[in-house]
C-alpha cells in the first residue's frame, strides 16, 4: 500500500477532514492521478499484447459486484443546514 497513493490520498482526506487540521494533499492527489493514468496505460499495453486473455472482461467481471463508498464530509453540510435551521426558528 505504501506506493498507493489514491489508497493514502482517500485515507488522508478522511484524517484531514476528523482532525481538522487542514494538510495540503494537493501532491497526493496529483500522485494519484498519475497513478490511475499508469495503470490505464499499462492496462491498454497488456490488452495490445494479449488480446486473447479477454482483460477488461475480466476486470469487469472482478469488479462487478463493487460499490466504491466515496468520502462525503457530511459533519459539514448537517452543520451548515441545521445552523439554518435553528436560525430559521430564532427569526419567528
């Protein structure tokens, strides 16, 4: 996992986000990027030379059954909305 850097990029979102503490991930992401760009490349390059192993059938087949669970800071939003909320009612 050390050289997964959408895996740590994910991980440090969340941190950031329970923390608080406001790190720039700006280099992680963009390692990230270049990582998925990688793969989508050396994944073209596997199909090109071994079109009969079917590869992106297989992948799909693997990941068929996953439902990624995106990092959606929500303690914002319920803050934000409730804070409304409440004003809302302070008004009448």
């Amino acid at each position: 996992m050390e050289n997964d850097f959408k895996a740590w990029y994910d991980l440090m979102r969340r941190f950031n986000h329970m923390t608080g503490l406001g790190l720039d991930l700006s280099d992680l992401a963009r390692r990230s990027d270049e990582l998925f760009n990688v793969m989508g490349e050396k994944l073209n390059t596997l199909e090109r030379r071994l079109p009969q192993h079917n590869i992106r059938d297989y992948l799909a087949e693997l990941t068929g059954d996953f439902v990624e669970m995106p990092f959606m800071p929500l303690d914002d939003v319920w803050e934000r909305e409730l804070g409304d909320l409440f004003e809302d009612l302070e008004d009448d």
